[in-house]
C-alpha cells in the first residue's frame, strides 16, 4: 500500500514537471514568434518610408544575436551545406560591431 502511495506520488511530481516545462518551453516559443513578427513589421515599415539605414541597423543587431547564439549552442560550421551563410554573418556581425561601437 505504501509502495503504491509513493509510487503514484513519484509519477504525480514527474508528471507536474513535464508539464512546467512543456507550458515553458510553449511560451519561449510564442515570445520568440512575436519577436519576429514584431522585428518583420518594423523592417517592413521602414523600407516603406525609405529608411534603408534603419533597417540596416536592425538587421545588423538581428544577425548578429541570432549567429552568436547559433555558435554558442552549436558551434562554428565548418564544411557544411550551411557554413557559408555562417560566414557571411560573421562579416555582417563584425561590420555591424565596428559601426555600432562608440568611438574612443
């Protein structure tokens, strides 16, 4: 009797777990979408207005967040069908850091 209490209370917190974090990995998700769309309409609304500068700027922090997060959770790419565009936003990172960085 007391095996099956423990038992049903071990697979309760188990359960209870698996559910905290399914919900929080579901909002991660919803927030990363909003971003997207939110950062999507900015862009757009700004290449309406012809401010091709600030929509420059904001691609530029876009790519260089997204590739250094891509590195950090899998690494450089090296000989990849995807590596190529890695490098490419190094560039675009390095360039939008120069510019970005305040002058000493």
């Amino acid at each position: 009797m007391k095996t099956t209490i423990l038992l049903l209370a071990i697979i309760a917190i188990l359960g209870g777990s698996l559910s905290y974090e399914i919900l929080q990995r579901h909002r991660a998700a919803r927030g990363q979408e909003q971003f997207i769309i939110a950062l999507s309409v900015q862009l757009h609304q700004g290449l309406e207005h012809g401010d091709v500068d600030a929509v420059r700027r904001r691609l530029g922090a876009l790519v260089t967040v997204q590739s250094e997060h891509y590195e950090q959770k899998y690494g450089r790419e090296t000989g990849t069908e995807f590596a190529p565009r890695l490098a490419e936003a190094k560039i675009i990172r390095e360039d939008f850091e120069a510019t970005s960085s305040p002058t000493k």
